[in-house]
C-alpha cells in the first residue's frame, strides 16, 4: 500500500491493488497454508503446492487483464509492449515460485525465487549506476545472505538432515513436525535479530515482539482450533458419512458444490486452514467414493479454500483502516468483484473437468 500510494492513486484503486498483492497467498506465511492442508489430506505439502500452483497460474493470467483495466481507471495507464512484458514479467515469476517449489518445498519457494528476481527487475528498471547498485546491495545484504543459507540449508543433504532432526518436535501423529533450525521462520527471527543488533536498533526488538505476538497470536489459535476440529470430524466418521450422503444425492458431480462452499467459508474466516479443516476430510472421502482423481481433488479444495481470501472481510477492514478510509469497504468490493468472479469461475470449471473425469 505505502508503494502504491507514492503514485497519488483514487482511495478505491488503492485498496484494490493492496487487497491485489495478496495472490500468491499459497506461499504467503512461509507456505504454512500448504504444509497444514497437507496434513489435512495427508500428503506431502511439495506435491500439494504443486499440484495447487497450476490454479494461481490459471488466476493470475485471467487477473492481468482485469488489473490493466482497473490501473487505467486509476490514472496508470500503459501501452501494449509494456502490457506484453508485464505478462512475460509475470509468467517468469510463477515459473520460477513453482521450479523453486518443486526443488525446495513450498516454505522457503517464495523467497528464493522472488528475491532474485525483484533484484533484476530493479536493475533493468532504474539502470543503477556504481555507486546506486553498491548502496542498494548493502541495504539487502541481510536478506540475500538469509536466502542464501536457506537455499544452503535445502540444497545440500547432510546439512538438511542435521537441522531437520535437531530439536525436531511432533505431538502429534499425523501432524506437521516443527525443525526449530530447519524452519524459514527462525531464521528470519535470527536474522533480524542480528540486523537490529549490527544496525543498533535492539531498543525496538520488545515492542516489535509485542506487535508480533499480538497480531499473530489470534491465527495461532485459529489454527490449532481448526486443526482439531478436522481430526474429530475425520476420526469420528462425520466427514465421511456427509461425503456418503452427497455422493447419493448427486453423484459424483457433488464435487462441484464444496470448493464453491470452501471459497467463501475460507473467505469469511479469512484462513484457507479454516476451510480446510472443516472440508478437506469430506473432499477426500468424496473423491474416494466417486472414484475420482485424488490429487486434483485436494489440490482444488486447496486452492478454493485460498482463493476468496483476497476478498475476506477482515483483509478488507485491514485495508481500509490502513488507507484512513473507514466506510469505503462497498466500494473496495465493487472494485475486486470482477476478480472473485474469474476465482468462481475458474473453481466451477475445474470441478467439472474432475467431475468428467477429465483431470
């Protein structure tokens, strides 16, 4: 939002291209979205990103041409050649997140593939001289020495295993296990820690925690609440008998209802581990049941349960309290509707191609 606002941009494009930069949310967190699904379904989160990515490849390429229209009705208004390579720009960003998924996992995909390529982009865009690439560098150093060893710590086996088993915890069968020295998210604590203490700004490490633990701690326990309430309906036969009682109501085309019901609940609760909790399970008996192909079924929820969030009415209320524009919530929806309308779309087409057993 703050770099879109240095473009002078109508308070409504504002909020829509800040409620915009949330769609590449199957990496957002880290890739926690995906690694708890996959617990869900039981799968392995790589496969389940994976698999998932082709939806955000299909939403972003029909998003394009909605973007240029709303950038046009902002004032930011472009020629085709530009058009042309913001489409090329776009498509070597989801080839790269999605290579980097395959040979990374879906946690650390995001900032290895992006880092690298926002730097390009800021090369061929400004064309730095010396002494501008010399001051650019040393201000991103600790996030590209970050990246660095991440790639480091996924890339070279032994050292992989060793932080994969150092103080590795999991509760719970069935659950995702936590690698205090293998996880993205310590390391990004420990390198600002380590920033903050070489920059001398270690004053603000207390508040900034409080802040975190604050804003965080309410997905935290969202989580772990949906998280339960999965197990219970999957161990107690629930998700089963309702995936049972639709497959004999409407067969296998009982497929195109929960992704459409997955899309808005997880926009509702803001959280695809919401949606996926309380449907994944059924998605997956569903499937079994109509003898239907697994992976696309869970990769669809997956994506469905994501998709709407970019509309949520929590993320809107953000918006809109950043912006200082309380009460323009109407408008923002108005604006994005176009966008949810290609999600809905796109979700409904690949239900059917599961559905006729086409994918």
């Amino acid at each position: 939002m703050m770099l879109v606002r240095c473009l002078d941009v109508a308070p409504v494009p504002l909020l829509a291209f800040s409620l915009l930069s949330q769609t590449m949310i199957l990496w957002g967190g880290m890739g926690s979205g995906a690694i708890v699904a996959a617990a869900f379904a039981r799968t392995d989160p790589t496969t389940l990103a994976v698999n998932t990515s082709w939806f955000m490849v299909a939403f972003n390429l029909l998003w394009l041409p909605l973007f240029w229209r709303l950038a046009e009705r902002a004032g930011v208004s472009c020629g085709w050649r530009e058009r042309v390579n913001e489409m090329l720009w776009l498509c070597a960003g989801l080839a790269a997140v999605i290579a980097a998924t395959v040979a990374l996992g879906p946690e650390t995909a995001m900032l290895a593939a992006y880092g690298p390529l926002i730097a390009l982009r800021y090369v061929v865009d400004e064309r730095p001289s010396r002494r501008e690439l010399l001051f650019a560098a040393r201000k991103v150093a600790p996030f590209a020495a970050l990246i660095t060893w991440l790639l480091l710590t996924r890339l070279i086996p032994p050292l992989k295993q060793v932080l994969e088993q150092a103080g590795r915890l999991q509760p719970f069968p069935g659950a995702p296990a936590w690698s205090p020295l293998f996880h993205a998210g310590t390391w990004l604590v420990v390198a600002a820690i380590v920033t903050g203490l070489l920059r001398g700004q270690a004053y603000a490490f207390v508040q900034e925690a409080r802040g975190a633990w604050r804003t965080g701690r309410l997905a935290v326990l969202t989580i772990i609440a949906f998280a339960m309430m999965a197990e219970l309906l999957s161990g107690s036969g629930v998700a089963e008998g309702l995936a049972r009682g639709m497959f004999e109501a409407l067969g296998r085309w009982s497929v195109l209802v929960t992704p459409i019901i997955s899309a808005v609940f997880g926009a509702l609760a803001n959280s695809g581990n919401a949606a996926n909790g309380l449907f994944m399970a059924s998605q997956l008996s569903l499937a079994a049941e109509a003898n239907l192909n697994l992976a696309a079924v869970t990769s669809l929820q997956q994506a469905a349960a994501l998709s709407l969030n970019i509309v949520s009415p929590v993320r809107m209320s953000v918006v809109c309290s950043l912006a200082e524009t309380p009460g323009m919530e109407r408008q923002a929806y108005r604006a994005m509707l176009p966008f949810a309308t290609v999600v809905i779309i796109v979700l409904l087409a690949s239900a059917l191609m599961i559905s006729g057993r086409i994918l």
